[in-house]
C-alpha cells in the first residue's frame, strides 16, 4: 500500500496513542511529553490535506458552485399527488425506519 495513504488509516493500537494524545493535549495542552507526537500527527493531517492523491480541484469548484434547490410544493401537498398519480401508498417500514429486507 501506499506509504501516504498507509499513514492516514488508524488501527486499534494507533487510535488508541491517538485518544491518548487527545486526553493529553485536553488536559495539558501542548507540552513537553506530547509535543513530539502532536506535531507527528499534525504533519500527517496537513499532509492528507494539501495531498493530490485526495485533492481535486475541479470537485472542489463543483462543490463551491452548488446551488441548493428549493421544493415549491410542501412535502404534504407532494406526497398527495404522489399518491393520486402513482397510486403510493404507505410504506411499511421497521421500527428503524428501514424498509423491509423480506416482503
């Protein structure tokens, strides 16, 4: 695997040093026993950031051109002609919201 990538994905042990550096840093902020492992994890996080692996400048202008779009019609006024044009009706779901798996 890729080294650059390899250094972004936490493991059981790694997110634990990483939980334990949170504790510390909100505890004590940054001193002298967790300053070498903060800029340690500050460098790979920046680096992920600015990386071209993962950096996409024409995603990033699409995402900064979107334009939200506005419902005209309430959902109660929607799902009515709904029901009348597509003949919806309830949906059965489980107690999680979910449809069904089985009919």
């Amino acid at each position: 695997m890729d080294k650059e990538i390899l250094s972004w994905l936490n493991f059981t042990k790694e997110k634990v040093r990483e939980l334990e550096l949170l504790e510390s840093l909100f505890r004590n902020g940054i001193v002298d026993s967790n300053k070498e492992a903060y800029e340690f994890n500050k460098t790979i996080n920046d680096g992920r950031k600015q990386s071209q692996k993962i950096y996409d400048t024409k995603v990033r202008e699409r995402i900064a051109n979107l334009v939200i779009a506005e419902r005209k019609e309430s959902f109660q006024a929607r799902i009515k002609i709904q029901r009348k044009e597509l003949g919806y009706l309830d949906l059965v779901t489980t107690t999680i919201r979910s449809f069904p798996q089985t009919p």
